[in-house]
C-alpha cells in the first residue's frame, strides 16, 4: 500500500473524523491559530483537504495525495 492511499481512498471517513469531533477540531484550529504570525503569507505543508487552511486563511497548501488536494 503506498503511504498516500488511505488519503486517496477514505478520503470521506478522513473529513468526516472532523465533523463527529467538531470539539477537539475547534480546539486544534484555536492552538495553531494562536502560534501563527500576524502578518504575511502562509503554506500549509500537508494541506489535505483544506480543513486547517480555510479557517486559518492560508491560501497556499501542498499535499502528496491529489484527491485531497483537489478537495481542497
């Protein structure tokens, strides 16, 4: 199995993690948002499917699963 396949194909299951854990997600969010600048341009490296990013307002991601990628 190649190290991306479980993101390319439960990719939904993957999502889904976040939405049934909306309280520990919120509090992830939160301690990321606290340690980023104020200021600038961010890359999230491993962006998946864009759930830190949005939120966060980084603009820029890379991931190596295309699915992801894509959904982002």
């Amino acid at each position: 199995m190649a190290k991306i396949e479980p993101f390319e194909k439960y990719i939904d299951q993957y999502e889904a993690w976040f939405v049934h854990n909306r309280y520990a997600y919120q509090s992830e969010i939160e301690a990321v948002r606290y340690h980023l600048p104020n200021e600038g341009r961010g890359l999230e490296i491993g962006v998946g499917c864009g759930l830190f990013a949005k939120p966060l307002g980084i603009h820029y991601g890379v991931d190596p699963s295309e699915k992801m990628c894509t959904r982002a």
